[in-house]
C-alpha cells in the first residue's frame, strides 16, 4: 500500500508537466498529425481513445499463491498490454476509431478488452505475461524489459485464435523481409510446402479458408523491433530516425522509459516524446453477466505525460502493425526511404533474405496440447514442458 501511494504521488506531481504549450509545431500520435493551433480537442480525443492499461489491486492471486497487485512490477507488463491493444483496435475497428464517454461501443471493442482483463483465463492478462515471463528468466514480480515483454507476447499470441496476429520480434537490430512473409502467409498448421502453396496461389485464394479450417490469407502482423539506442543514453544520432518511426501509419509507438520506469510512447511534439503512464493503481475490473467492461478507467482522460527525448533509456522495443501486405510492403517502403537513407548509425537493419549464417527460420505454431489459453499455463511444470516446445519451435 505504501508503495501504492508512492506511484500515485508520482503522478500526480508530473501533472504539472502535462499542458501542452502554444507552438505551431505539429503533434505526432501513432501516425497520425495534429495542429494544437486548430484541433487540439481532436488530438486529446485520439489519445484518450487508446487502452489505458496502469497497475490494478484485488485481482487473483498470480498462480494461486502469487501476488494480488502488479504495483511496483508490472509497469512494462502494460506497457506491452497497451501495445498490443493498439494492433487490435486497428485490426477489427481501424486506426480511425474513437472512444466517448458512456457511448456504446461495438462487441469486438468489449472483446478486446477482455482479452485484457486480470484474471487468469484471459489471453493478454497479466496473469498469463507473468507466468509466460518465467519461461524468459523472469520470476513473477520481478520487472520486464520491453525484449522480454515483445517474447512472451510472441509466445501467448500463439493460442489466440481470435486475433490470430503473426508476431515477430527482430534479432540482433535487423528485420527480415522473407522471415515475416513466411510466417504472414502460413496457416497455423503449416509446413514449408503448405507455406509455398498457400504463398503462390494466394490471389486465387484470396481469404479461403484451408482443408483443416484455418484462414489461408495474410495473417495480420505484430512486429516488435527492441533496440538499443545507445550505451548508457541515448544516442543523439538515432533522435531523427526513432522519431520518424512515430510518423508511420504502421506504427504502434514503442515501448521504454527509464530504468525500472517503463511507459507506452505514442508519439513526440519536438523533441519532447507523449506517452501513457500505467503508474496509477487501480482497482480491478471484471466484464459485467452481458460481456460488456465497464470501461471508464480503461482510457486515459488527462491531458498526456511528456519527457525530454534525450532523457530516454537507450533500451526500447519499436511496435507496427501491418493488417494486409500492402501495408508491411509500405511499411518496408517508408523505411528504406525515412530510416534507412542515413548514412550514419542506423537504427536497425531491413533485409530482403534470411542471413546464411543464422538457424532456418521455421514460423511458429501452437503446441499440440489438449487444453488452451490460460489453461495451459496453470502450473509451473505445465509452463517448463511448453517452454521445452517453444524452444525447438524457434531454433
């Protein structure tokens, strides 16, 4: 509790930082541009319809006997939640949907939230991240950091059949095009010949649906880039560039803060960057008897945080989010054009071929088991025997 007071202090004091100040600069929120000048209720609007995901009390305990609270913890287990929340509010109501106040909402907007909510049967809880987290070295309650939060989405993704996202998380600051377009493109049972049959017929198939049930179209694509900008600050060589990537249609912000701090950066006004802080403890919300959530507290109704860029910690994860493959083709466009261009330190690598020199890529599928979603990971024996698959899957 005492730690829970703390956090709200922290709050409440940068509230002072929050109006934004009179500039004929533009504002850059997930690729979308604002003019304070001439729509700054419309810029506040865009932010307060993003999921708002901050530290909650009173839900089960984790695993049974594990804690009741993320306060303290779980601050990049949000970060990661609010993130993912984003490719799901473009996949099924577009980057263009807006949240109002006591305004019905549509039943796949009340499904996403549930995917959410803390409690252990719930895909994206923090249940299930905190769990999948021992897998990566992680003990419950103990802090994230965003490559650690981009793997264990990448892992609990594989048993959302609803969403049904292909997540990719790069290695060693480079993303490879052939990689991603396997993956996209192979239905969840896939082997390498399913992959190229599925890839060479697609425009006849259009979104058929295979033998066995599943969608043989583009699989909707999470892509996760974690960084390091810089040794122990950021380097200002990569301010341009990293800033850029909050211009793209495709982006989902990205994932950082500062040590044992983590915050959801949505966009930047100069060189200030705007994010979303989960360091509020709320109490925990379950869905009402009709499905619907109560979702007042879901969505962040103040004027948003800011930080100086160069404060940043050097370690961050890039989001985007490519809903059919023209999109990833624009995306990869925008890159060679807006990132890439710089003959100094790049960011980060985009190649067209699986390098030689690196383990087969083979895309990931669910392991064959009898139970699903938070079933699977119950125990802590259930959970090593999945991560013993997990790793032969991504050799």
């Amino acid at each position: 509790s005492v730690l829970s007071r703390y956090e709200n202090q922290i709050t409440i004091l940068s509230d002072y930082l929050e109006e934004f100040p009179e500039t004929d600069e533009p504002v850059w929120i997930l690729g979308r541009q604002h003019h304070l000048n001439t729509d700054k209720s419309k810029l506040l609007l865009d932010i307060s319809a993003r999921l708002w995901f901050t530290y909650r009390r009173k839900f089960s305990p984790i695993g049974g006997t594990g804690p009741s609270s993320d306060a303290g913890w779980g601050c990049m287990l949000r970060c990661g939640q609010m993130m993912l929340a984003q490719a799901l509010i473009c996949r099924h109501l577009g980057r263009d949907w807006q949240w109002e106040k006591h305004k019905k909402q549509p039943e796949e907007y009340h499904r996403i939230l549930r995917c959410f909510l803390d409690r252990k049967d719930c895909c994206y809880s923090i249940h299930q991240m905190a769990q999948m987290g021992v897998g990566e070295g992680k003990s419950i309650g103990e802090w994230f950091g965003p490559n650690t939060v981009a793997q264990v989405l990448k892992k609990l993704a594989l048993f959302d059949e609803w969403n049904s996202l292909a997540v990719y998380v790069s290695m060693d600051n480079t993303v490879v095009i052939e990689d991603i377009k396997k993956m996209c493109w192979s239905p969840p049972q896939s082997s390498g010949a399913a992959h190229s049959s599925a890839h060479l017929h697609r425009s006849a198939l259009g979104r058929n649906k295979s033998a066995a049930g599943f969608c043989a179209g583009w699989k909707p694509l999470l892509l996760i880039i974690p960084l390091r900008l810089g040794i122990n600050h950021i380097n200002p060589v990569y301010i341009d560039a990293f800033k850029e990537c909050f211009k793209m249609p495709q982006s989902l912000g990205a994932l950082g803060g500062k040590p044992n701090n983590a915050y959801y950066f949505i966009g930047f006004l100069g060189n200030e960057l705007i994010y979303l802080d989960p360091h509020t403890t709320q109490s925990f919300v379950d869905s009402e008897e009709n499905g619907t959530v109560d979702d007042q507290s879901f969505h962040c109704q103040q004027a948003p945080h800011r930080m100086k860029i160069m404060n940043l910690d050097p370690s961050v994860a890039l989001g985007f989010f490519c809903k059919e493959e023209c999109d990833f083709d624009n995306w990869c466009s925008l890159v060679q054009k807006e990132i890439l261009k710089q003959q100094s330190l790049r960011m980060f690598e985009l190649v067209q071929k699986h390098p030689p020199h690196w383990p087969p890529f083979i895309p990931p599928t669910k392991p064959e088991v009898t139970t699903t979603g938070a079933e699977l990971i119950e125990s802590t024996d259930k959970l090593f025997e999945l991560e013993e698959e997990f790793e032969i899957l991504s050799v």
